[in-house]
C-alpha cells in the first residue's frame, strides 16, 4: 500500500496526525521481528499492529494495567516485571513511559529482562495534552530519553523525531476537526510545512510530535 492512500485511510478512521507519524515509525523499524515480544501497556488491539511483521515463530505477550482491555498479563509498570533475566527479544513500550511513576527503574528492568542484542522499541510523545492514564509525569525532549537510556544500561540506540511545527500544533487541535476531508486537508498541509523548516532549526530547536527509539541490548 503507498503511503499516500495508507495517509488518506488513517485520516477516515479518525486517527491524528501524531498517530499516523508513530504508525509509520514503526512500520520503517518493527519488521520480521521474532522470539518472545513482549507489549507493554498495549491496550486493547492498538493500531500500530497492522504496521509491524512478526515472523512466524515469533510469540506476542500483550499486558496492561486495565484488565478491561483483556491482555494476555496484567503488568503495573510501576512493579517490576514478571520475566527472567535474558527471557525477551524484544520489548515495547509505546505512548507509556509519562504514566511511569519511576521510569529510569522501568528502563533497567527492560535491559535485564532483554536477551543479548535483544531490541527495545519505545515511543514517548513531546508535543502532546495532558492524558492521565491514570497518571500523566512528563514528556521527555531527546537529551531526556538519551540519559533515561543511559542510566537504564543501553548504549546502543537510536532516538528518532516525528513530525515538527505544523503538525505539533494540529495535532493539539485534533478534536477540533470535525469532519475528515477537513482533517485530510489540514494533515495533509502540515506535514508538507514541516519539511519546509530549515534543517538547522530542526536540529537545535526540535518540536516534534515525538520520539521514537530503537534501542538494542
């Protein structure tokens, strides 16, 4: 599927700009993953499934607080995880890490419950409303994610930016476009913006919707 008709069929399912970024990201770094992937704070059938490739041995634990949304673990992230050291080949944690009450501890049981050269992929918003979801503690700019990082023990990783300005903004102004072809537009306008802002300026003063990180045990 292009990445144009993908753009005009998330936009008609109500998604945000900031949504459909993050589909993206991990549609470019979540491919024929395999083993034990663990899902932390999934929800309840997240979108971001259909852009992700699991290989056929590869075997999905979802968890969540809220038993409501029937994961396969309910995982508190605030408790340390149920899993032995080197049980997972990859982790994920996306839109969570701001509910987290202590996240450096969360990150360190990340790495110890990874295998060697296992992966983390975790997505934390920047530009972004308050949710509390029950609690909302931060956002978090680059320099942040890269000493949470640090801390947790990794060393291998990278922090990518989505979005900028102009869909920053219409992304705070979501629940105020009512009808899609308006969304279209306007989506659509913000991200051509957004590539004409000077790579400088989105270098020393990044305003991005949010990060992405691929980390690596």
């Amino acid at each position: 599927m292009s990445k144009t008709i993908d753009f005009i069929k998330q936009v008609f399912r109500g998604k945000s700009v900031g949504r459909i970024l993050f589909n993206w990201q991990v549609e470019k770094h979540c491919q024929n993953l395999t083993g034990a992937c663990l899902d932390l704070a999934a929800g309840q059938e997240p979108s971001y499934r259909q852009y992700w490739s699991l290989a056929q041995n590869a075997k999905l634990v979802s968890s969540d607080y809220d038993q409501s949304k029937n994961p396969d673990l309910k995982i508190d992230l605030n408790e340390p995880l149920s899993f032995g050291n080197n049980s997972a080949d990859n982790v994920f944690l996306f839109n969570a890490i701001y509910i987290v009450k202590e996240p450096e501890t969360l990150i360190k049981e990340i790495q110890r419950i990874l295998k060697v050269s296992g992966r983390f992929f975790m997505a934390s918003p920047f530009i972004f409303n308050e949710a509390r979801e029950p609690d909302d503690f931060r956002r978090l700019t680059s320099q942040g994610i890269e000493e949470l990082l640090k801390k947790g023990g990794f060393t291998r990783f990278e922090i990518i930016p989505y979005g900028e300005r102009f869909s920053a903004a219409v992304h705070l102004l979501h629940s105020f476009f009512i009808f899609d072809f308006i969304r279209l537009i306007i989506f659509a306008k913000a991200l051509f913006l957004d590539k004409l802002i000077p790579q400088k300026i989105k270098r020393l003063h990044p305003c991005p919707v949010g990060y992405f990180v691929v980390a690596r045990k």
